[in-house]
C-alpha cells in the first residue's frame, strides 16, 4: 500500500520503511481468541534483488530495530486506556502477545520477479509451528495486488532460506501466488497436505490436488532425481501422464503437471 503518497521508483527502500511495513504486517495477521489476541512473530522480508545486495551489510541492525519497535507497539496496546490520568473502568481488555519467546525476521531476495525495486513484501506466521485454521498474513508495500492475502504454504520458509547446498528449483504459481522452492533434502512430498498429513511443498489448490499428491526423490549416490505419482487425479510429466505408483526418472528441467490444476517446473542446480 502506498505511503504518503510514494510511488514506485519514487524513493529508494531505507529501514524505516521496512519497519513500519513489519509493524502493519503483524497488526493485519492479528488471531483473535476470546480472552487474548496474537501477533504473528515470524517475518520474511523479500526485496528486490538490488535492495537486498545494498541493506545486506545493515540487516542485523535493521532487525533489532525492528523487534525493539513490535516490542513497544504490543506494549502499548496492552496499556490500559486512561481518562484524566485515571484508568478508565469498563470490560477487561484482550492481552496482546505473540506465540514464541521472540521475534524472526529474516531477509531473501526475491527469486521470482514479483518484487519491484523500492518495494517490500512479507509473509508471516504466527510461530514455527503451523497453526490450524492459520494460513498466515502477507503484505505489500504498493498496490501490485491486493494489500492481504493467503500466504506462502505453511513449511515454505525453511526452503526459502539459503542453504549450503540446493540441489534443484520448484517454480509455480498456487492460489497464494508465486512460489519458488528450494530442494535442499533427497525426499520430497508434493501435495495439499493437512494436520495429519504434513508436506514439504505445501500447495495451496483445491481438492484436485491430492493431500499427497506426489513424491520427488533424489539418489544421494548419483544426484538423479525421480518421480512418482500418488494422486487420485493424476500427475503429468511433460505432458506425458505417469502410472500411480511406478517412478519415473526426471530430467535436468521437467514440467510436471498437478491434477489439471497447476504445473510446476522443476530444475536441476
């Protein structure tokens, strides 16, 4: 969402922004109960790729700038309000408070050319534990799209972090919008998922995609990738629908398609 009138391109990012930006991201993803209210307190900041390489050398200070300013906000919605100095009478107030001992915020590049220069998106969660019901905040800066809407697949974050080793891309686009995923692990369960049903790529689609709707493996030995199908509706390999149940091998860049509902393009590093 425009501030004060900003327009792209019109100024470059500083940390003031980028603060006030997680500020309004926890306020949005606030999940109320009857006698409390939580805070989302874990951040991921995605920059365009020239912002991210020009702040990388400050992000530690940034941060605890940050933690020190939600700090004070939930601080202060926690305060009793006041008539005349006295504390005004009435029903007891909701507690404010986030779900784990501290906040995190982490900073990425944006991998996927949704970012533009000067601008911010960030996703969050209420702690690193999925939260039933919870699909988590995310916010933008300026108006490329709706100001709130679903987050990433809950379990996103850990692969969107730089690893030492990443042995291959997932780029698609779900309900939740672009998505890149990093393969850092040799066994990866592709799906809807659910409590019960936890996976390591998360789509975010209807009931055409299986809860588990595909694995992808990797032979540690060889580096060769390999896929098979789980799903009720079927899963394509360039084009090409596989038999449930049989692995196929992949290729250096295959396109796999999900039910009839979305496709990923997968790529070796």
């Amino acid at each position: 969402m425009p501030q004060d009138g900003q327009n792209p391109g019109d100024a470059r990012l500083n940390g003031q922004t980028i603060v006030e930006q997680l500020i309004r991201n926890m306020e949005v993803g606030k999940f109320e109960m009857a006698y409390t209210v939580l805070f989302p307190c874990i951040f991921d900041v995605y920059l365009h790729p020239e912002d991210h390489a020009r702040l990388s050398g400050v992000f530690n200070l940034i941060i605890d700038d940050a933690k020190r300013a939600l700090a004070a906000r939930v601080a202060k919605l926690n305060t009793p309000p006041t008539v005349l100095g006295m504390k005004r009478l009435g029903k007891a107030a909701k507690e404010y408070k986030i779900a784990s001992r501290d906040w995190v915020i982490d900073f990425f590049p944006d991998m996927v050319g949704t970012v533009p220069l000067g601008d911010v998106e960030i996703h969050s969660e209420l702690n690193e534990v999925d939260q039933p019901g919870f699909r988590g905040t995310k916010t933008t800066l300026m108006d490329r799209e709706p100001s709130v809407t679903s987050t990433r697949p809950a379990g996103a974050r850990h692969t969107q972090k730089l690893a030492d080793k990443v042995f291959a891309e997932i780029r698609y686009e779900d309900d939740s919008g672009p998505q890149l995923y990093r393969v850092i692990q040799n066994h990866i369960r592709i799906g809807r998922g659910g409590a019960d049903v936890p996976m390591d790529l998360a789509l975010y689609a209807n009931d055409e995609v299986s809860r588990e709707h595909l694995v992808l493996r990797r032979d540690a030995a060889t580096g060769q990738f390999y896929v098979t199908d789980q799903s009720t509706n079927g899963t394509w390999l360039d084009g090409k629908r596989l038999k449930r149940g049989i692995e196929e091998p992949l290729a250096a860049k295959a396109e796999i398609g999900v039910g009839e509902v979305l496709k990923l393009v997968f790529e070796v590093k």
